[in-house]
C-alpha cells in the first residue's frame, strides 16, 4: 500500500487495456512503477509500458478514499465492500479488478448497447489489440504464437491476404452463468442496474464482433433494436452424420446463430460470411463444405455478409427471410421500434475496438 493509502491496482480504462494485451507482448514489457508511491508515479512518463500499453492516466482503485490529486494517475473510489473474487493478481507486479469489476467500473461510461459489446467481448472469443513497433520489436525473435508457452490461447486474425489485423481469438474472460449470477445476487452493486440492462442484448459466446453485431441486431427485443428472433444459441455444437463428415472432413460443426427443431421449423442456421473470420480461398471453401455437410442433415443453413447487415435494405429482406424460415411474421417496427433499430445500428455498425475509453 502507498504513502497515500492507495493500493496498486488497475481498474476501469486500464484494466480493460491490460486485458487486451496478448500475453507475449506484455511478458515483455518491464513492470509498471509503483504508481502508488510519489517516486512511482515520477517515472510513470518514462515508463515503456505506460506508453506503449496503458497511457496516461493510469486508472486506479482507490478504495481508502486517499487524498491523490494527479494528472498521471486517476483514483476510482468504490464505496462499500467489493464483490468476492473481485482483485486479481498478475505476474507483472500489479493487481487488477476483475474482469466483472471492470465492467460495473465501465458501465458509467458507456451505454447499456456499449455495454454489452463490451459483454460480447468479454464472454466471447475475441478481442483487439494493435502492437506499436516498439511491442513488435520486443518480440522479434520469439517463436511463432501457437508455439510459444505463454500465449495461453491467443491467436491474431489475419485478413484474407494473410496480413496482420487488430482482431485477436482468445480464450473467454467470463461465463455468462457468471454474470447472470452476479446480476440475480448483486442488488445495490453501482453498476449491476446497467449491466442488467446490457444483458438483454446478449445471446452467447460469440467468435468475432461481426457474429456479435449479426446477434444483436437478429435477436435483441424489438423494443431495444433488434429484430426479436429469440431463442437462438451461439456456436452450437452439432454432430455431424457418416455422410456429413464425409462432404466436409469434420466429425462436427459449429453454427454460428442456431435455432433448434421445432414443430414450426427444421434447425435454422445463419452462418456470418466475410470479414476477417470468414474470409480467404481456403477459408471460403471449407465454409461451402461445411454448410453442404449441414443441409445434408437436413437443417436449413442461411449465409449473411457484413455488407447485408450493414445495409439497412439488404437486412430487412434477410431478416424478412430468416422470419419465413422461422415462422415467424414480423409486423412492420413502431415509430419508437424503428428509432431504437437506427441507434442499436449506429452503435454497433462501428469499430469495436475504440470502446477503451
């Protein structure tokens, strides 16, 4: 603990950076200075990893109430006892809130849809990071990611010429039984009323923020933007028949947004096409089989591109169809319906990336 009183933990903004950082780049930075001490917080602008990774100011918890008054480092007071589990320690001599904290820290800043990208993000497979020459200079030398020990999962995305993108694949940071949990015993938490509210927009585990944005805008209430096809499942495992797996050469296959037989419908898969998940010869044609192997069991498979959900024409009609196949009619939007799709779209029809703050 500091001079101040303050311990040395990141929370808010910070955390979220630290979170991002893939682990390869960060095991090579040098710690942070002891930002809860004078002489810490005098090296702070010196600092590699400060400006590299986190930037100024650092976000700190603050939960003594100290008196710090600083331009480099920004006290976050949480008044009350904080949630089990809450402070988590890292091996570059510095704690830092949870993954769930960080998000009640975040919910003042952003709004219920910012929120939940943020969810998506945090429940997902993905998450984005841009490394500066200097990180990539650091690291020059290592071996390639899926070899090297400390990696812990990650893999960056690269488009569809091979080159180096700022999506990342890594393991979830949360479970959404996590959350809903906190959310059904967190009452009186600053920060759960908004967290709540930006649950209602998500569906699952998600792979990419195109599948997060096709989730959204599909399957939110119709109140709040979407269009209301409830009941999907993300990335549903369904074992493939003797003759699927011979069309695709997988023992089974993950839909990206499913809905289950019904007595209305056959299983009903939209699969997200394009975009750096999705993109590339090879990648294009092992999607092709996939989907053969699929409908060959049967199920209905619907291919949707970001450029058809980032039209609003292209997306009425694909959602008009995806309704059919549902069984589902849809009537046309009430006027605050159709005001609340324009904003749901404004929001997250944009780089997710730059929700840092």
């Amino acid at each position: 603990m500091g001079v101040l009183g303050m311990e040395k933990i990141l929370c808010d903004i910070s955390a979220l950076k630290l979170y991002r950082v893939p682990p390869r780049y960060l095991y090579m930075m040098p710690n942070l200075p002891d930002f809860d001490t004078p002489f810490g917080r005098s090296e702070l602008r010196g600092s590699p990893t400060v400006s590299e990774i986190f930037g100024l100011p650092i976000h700190a918890l603050d939960t003594r109430r100290s008196l710090l008054h600083s331009t480099l480092v920004k006290p976050h007071r949480w008044d009350g006892p904080l949630p089990t589990g809450s402070i988590l320690e890292s091996p570059h001599d510095v704690s830092v809130t949870s993954p769930l904290l960080t998000l009640l820290m975040l919910a003042y800043r952003f709004s219920p849809i910012q929120l939940a990208m943020l969810l998506y993000e945090f429940v997902g497979k993905f998450t984005f990071f841009t490394p500066t020459q200097v990180l990539e200079e650091a690291c020059r030398g290592l071996p390639p990611a899926p070899e090297w020990e400390f990696d812990g999962g990650w893999k960056m995305v690269r488009d569809a010429k091979g080159n180096p993108s700022g999506l990342w694949q890594r393991p979830p940071l949360l479970t959404m039984d996590q959350v809903h949990e906190f959310i059904d015993r967190g009452k009186g938490v600053r920060g759960r009323k908004k967290l709540a509210q930006a649950m209602r927009y998500v569906t699952g585990v998600t792979r990419s923020p195109f599948e997060a944005c096709a989730s959204m805008l599909l399957c939110a209430p119709r109140r709040l933007g979407g269009r209301g096809f409830s009941g999907v499942q993300n990335n549903f495992r369904i074992d493939l028949s003797e003759d699927a797996r011979t069309i695709c050469g997988l023992s089974y296959a993950e839909g990206d947004l499913t809905w289950l037989v019904t007595a209305r419908h056959p299983t009903t898969i939209v699969e997200c096409q394009g975009g750096m998940t999705h993109s590339g010869a090879e990648v294009s044609e092992s999607d092709d089989d996939r989907a053969l192997a699929l409908e060959n069991m049967g199920n209905d498979v619907l291919r949707i591109t970001y450029k058809q959900i980032s039209d609003e024409e292209k997306f009425d009609l694909f959602a008009s169809h995806l309704g059919s196949k549902l069984g589902v009619r849809q009537n046309p939007p009430s006027s605050r319906m159709a005001d609340a799709e324009k904003v749901l779209r404004q929001t997250i029809l944009t780089d997710w990336s730059v929700l840092d703050g």
